[in-house]
C-alpha cells in the first residue's frame, strides 16, 4: 500500500524591502504639462519658422558641399564626364533649331535667333532641372532623411544650388557662343546676375513645393515631364512670344498670362542682358517687379509650404 503525502503549503519569505510603489497616470494635458516642465519636446517635431530658417543657415556648409558632390557625380559614369553639363543644352538646342529654326522656319522673325535660341533654351533648362531634381528631394534620400535629423529644406535647396553650379558652367559655352554670332561683351551683361539671383529664388522655391508633393504623392514625379513640356512652349524658348501676341489674334487675359509666365520672364531678361537686337521694347510692362514678385512668392510662399510638414517626411 502506498501512502500519499501531501507537499507542506509554501510560506512567503519576509524581506525587508519596500512594496513596488504604483506609477502615476497622466492625463494627455498633463503629460503635455509635465514634458513642457522639464523642457523636453516631441523628437522630429516641426521647430518655429525663426528656429527652422536658423538651423538653415546653420547647415549652410552641408548645403553646399551636397550640391557640389551632386554635380560631380552626376555624370561620373560617363566618359565624357562634366563636359556633359555643356554638351546636354547644347545637343537640346541644335534639335531646337532644326525644327522650330529650319523646319518650322520660326527664326524669319526673330533676329539673331541661334543667340535667341540658345539664351532661351540653357535659361529654361536651369528652371526645369530645379523642379525635376525636387521631385527627387525626399524620395530619393529616404536613408538620409531617416538616418540623420536635419532640416530637411536642406535636400531642395541644394538640388536647386546643384543646377545654378550647373548653369554656371553651361553659361561659359553660352557667352562663346554670343560672340561667335557678334554678341560682344557691354554693360547691359551686367543685368544677367540680378536676374539669375531672382529666378535662382524662384526656382528654389518650386523645388521646395514640388518636393514635399512627391514626398507623399510619388506619381508627381511622373507627371512633372508633362507639365514641364507644356510650360515650356508657353515661354518662348523657341519663338517670340511678342510676335506671336500681335494683333488682336489672341483675347487680352491669354496676352498678360503669356507675358507674366516667369519662366519666359526669367527668359526675357537674360536676352535683353546678352542680345543687342532684344531691346526693352520686346519685354513685357514693368519686367523687373513682374520677375521680382515671382521670385519673392514662390521662393517664400514654397519655403513655408515645405517646412509646413517638416515633420512628415521620411514617414510611412
């Protein structure tokens, strides 16, 4: 027979240490009380606009060597190398000519049409890079956008900087080319650097705007080349537009939309600063605050636009 014991039941052993306390419950207002107390905030919270322009200007540095190691690798791989920064407007210009200049025959009306031509296109070359290249801003340095906490305004403006060093380099062919066809240095040259800094601003601006759409809506990146294509024969790289505007061919509201469109502003002035036969008689009313109104809406207007979801990028 075998007998069943029962285990002796288990005594809790006694210690001095004192009972665990119980954690306080915060309510949403005083958890926002209390991190406000002790100076802590949100991590990647939207700072001030004031804070945001500051640690801009901070990143000044960054900015810059961003966009020149930008510029550098761009054509790395080729074994042309940079002389495609020059070569790319000027292979887009030649196709130009052939069928707007020859084809077309629209340089009957235009004197010095390859001068005009060639401003035209490096001039809106420099525009619509900056839009494309925001369109890549967010999405195509997703890795550096979640690795790193920076302003991320940082990635459009010097996307933008990258195609104004672009520019620079393509202006050297640009001002041979002038005088090959008898456009010689005089002071009027000077006006291509007040107007270069406001459409720089401009340009930043939309890469800005551009920038934060694609960062939630990709597809503007594949819709971009359309609209560029479309706002690009509305400015006038190919053709005058005031000759085309003479007469009553056109109703009056179409006439000031083509006239006031910045890209053929920004276009304007330039050939008025490099093209002796482009007098201020071909520009359109009050030029000057025209292309300086674009330049402060869109360079402001898109800067605040995009910090307006600073914390939303890189997200999802």
């Amino acid at each position: 027979m075998v007998s069943q014991t029962t285990a002796p039941p288990t005594i809790p052993a006694v210690t001095d240490a004192a009972p665990t306390p119980l954690l306080p419950v915060y309510g949403p207002g005083e958890l926002a009380a209390l991190a406000a107390r002790h100076g802590l905030t949100v991590s990647g919270a939207r700072p001030t606009l004031g804070a945001y322009v500051r640690q801009l200007w901070g990143r000044r540095h960054f900015i810059t060597a961003f966009a020149t190691a930008k510029l550098t690798a761009q054509y790395s791989q080729a074994k042309l190398g940079q002389i495609w920064q020059i070569m790319t407007p000027l292979l887009n210009a030649t196709v130009y000519y052939f069928i707007f200049g020859i084809l077309l025959n629209t340089k009957k009306n235009v004197e010095d049409f390859v001068p005009f031509l060639i401003t035209g296109v490096f001039i809106w070359t420099f525009t619509a890079s900056s839009i494309t290249a925001g369109t890549r801003a967010i999405s195509g340095n997703l890795g550096l956008v979640r690795a790193l906490h920076f302003p991320r305004a940082s990635l459009p403006v010097a996307l933008a900087l990258q195609q104004l060093q672009q520019l620079l380099y393509s202006l050297g062919a640009l001002v041979l080319i002038l005088i090959g066809f008898g456009q010689f240095p005089r002071p009027s040259w000077l006006l291509a650097i007040p107007a270069l800094l406001l459409q720089s601003v401009f340009n930043t601006g939309l890469s800005m705007v551009v920038a934060r759409l694609a960062a939630r809506t990709p597809d503007i990146a594949q819709l971009t080349p359309f609209v560029l294509r479309t706002w690009m024969y509305a400015s006038g790289v190919m053709f005058s537009i005031g000759d085309k505007l003479k007469g009553d061919r056109v109703p009056h509201f179409v006439k000031v939309a083509l006239e006031c469109n910045p890209a053929a502003v920004f276009i304007d002035l330039m050939r008025f600063a490099f093209i002796d036969s482009f007098s201020g008689a071909q520009l359109p009313p009050h030029v000057w605050a025209v292309a300086t109104g674009w330049a402060l809406v869109c360079g402001v207007g898109g800067f605040v636009y995009f910090w307006k979801a600073e914390e939303l990028y890189g997200r999802g």
